[in-house]
C-alpha cells in the first residue's frame, strides 16, 4: 500500500493536520502540492493499491475554487482515499461534501470525510495554537480507524454532511497590500498559489486574481505586508461568535 498526500495548504494549518493523520499510518508519504502553481499532474500515476489523504481548507465554507480546479487534474485511478477540510474553528459547511464530490469525479473511491480544526489563516485569535495536543491525539485516533477500513478492504461511501446546490462562495476581498518595508524581495511572488503577485514588482498585487490565502503575509521574510485593518476588524467581529465556542475534530466513515 502506498500513502499519498493531495494537500492545498498555503499557510501550513492543512498540512499540519495532514502531517498527523498519515504520520500515524505508519509509512513513507508521496506528497502532492496542490498549491504549487508549477506543480504537474502527469507525473501523479494513482491505481487501487493506493491510500490518498487529499485535504484542502475551508474558504467561507467552500473548498479553494484554484483546489478543485488543480484536483481535477489528477485521476484518482481508483485509489481509495480520505477527504480532509481544515477550518478556522467557525464553521466548514459545504466544505467537505464539495471535496467528496470532486475526489469521486476524479476517480477516487471516496471511503471517509474528516473536518478538523486549526489556527484561522487570518484571524490568528481564533483557534490559536491548533492543532494542539487534544487534536493530535484525536486525529491519531481517526487516522487509525481509516487506516483499519483501507486494511480490511472497506469501501462504501461515508454520509458527508453538507448541501446540494452549495452555498454560493463568496469573494477573497482581504486582499494583502505590501507595506513601507517591503524590501521587493519577490518570495511572496513566487510562492503565490494564484500567481496573483507580479514577479516585476511585488508591491502589485492583482485583486482579481488574490484568493486571500495569506501565504503571502505568512512567509514575508520582514513582515511588510498587511491587509486592511478596518475591513479585517469587522469580519472579525462578525465571526466572533461563532468561533468562541471550541469545536472539535470529526470523523464520517
């Protein structure tokens, strides 16, 4: 049996929680990067031998448009695999049951559907320091019992929560601007999943093309680059509610 990672992660919340899942099973891991714009899907062969963890986070309840768009790229080959969606502890919604959908137009055999909870990409108060030693334990635990139904040969799909039509997704709008102390360096051109960044000039950054991932503020080497506190503060405050009350890891298998 192979383990293969399909994760779109741009500040690193996913692939922790990717991290934890197949680290517990135990074997060596392909890795895919779903959010490397470079990245070629010929060279992903897939077959039913195969495990596949493909995790992406919640984008106000959807899966990533640029996520679906890469995942649809790649045959799944009949592999059997388990769909991950990692939101910022306010609500994942359609998230999860989009992924499904997607994975099994793929080719995938979708067999279990995890939602699991790290630090909000934008809004750092929120879920801070997740996923923490109580998700850890959980998530080694939910990784077992998949591993335990890929082992025994299980298949069926699980009951995903989530609705059909989707909600409607809703725009970036926080998009990050480069500040007084950006040096040009062009990192944040370079690793930006939407090529939304121009390599020329790093200060200019292309709205249309932003998907506020905020990889772009979470790796500028000197933290020049910010987004509107104003509009920040009141999407924060219009969340706040429901991010206080502590959610936990779940499990549909």
């Amino acid at each position: 049996m192979r383990i293969v990672q399909i994760v779109f992660s741009p500040t690193g919340g996913t692939q922790r929680v990717a991290d934890l899942i197949t680290g517990a099973w135990g074997l060596p891991v392909t890795q895919f990067d779903l959010s490397d714009p470079a990245a070629g899907c010929t060279e992903l062969q897939l077959d039913s031998q195969d495990l596949v963890l493909i995790a992406v986070p919640s984008f106000g309840g959807r899966v990533p448009a640029l996520a679906i768009q890469r995942l649809g790229n790649i045959s799944g080959g009949g592999a059997r695999c388990a769909v991950v969606c990692v939101y910022g502890n306010r609500a994942y919604e359609d998230t999860l049951i989009e992924l499904s959908d997607a994975a099994a137009r793929c080719g995938f055999e979708v067999i279990a559907g995890v939602a699991a909870i790290a630090e909000h990409s934008i809004f750092h108060e929120y879920a801070t320091g997740r996923p923490d030693a109580q998700d850890a334990a959980r998530l080694q635990d939910i990784a077992r019992r998949i591993l335990d139904k890929a082992g025994r040969g299980g298949s069926g799909a699980p009951a995903i929560p989530g609705n059909h039509p989707y909600k409607k997704a809703g725009g970036g709008g926080l998009v990050p601007k480069a500040e007084s102390g950006c040096t040009g360096c062009g990192l944040c051109a370079t690793k930006c999943p939407a090529g939304a960044i121009d390599p020329a000039d790093p200060r200019q950054t292309d709205p249309q093309k932003c998907i506020s991932c905020m990889r772009c503020v979470s790796i500028c080497p000197d933290s020049a680059r910010k987004i509107n506190s104003l509009k920040a503060g009141a999407v924060a405050l219009a969340i706040k509610k429901a991010c206080l009350v502590r959610k936990e890891c779940e499990l549909y298998i």
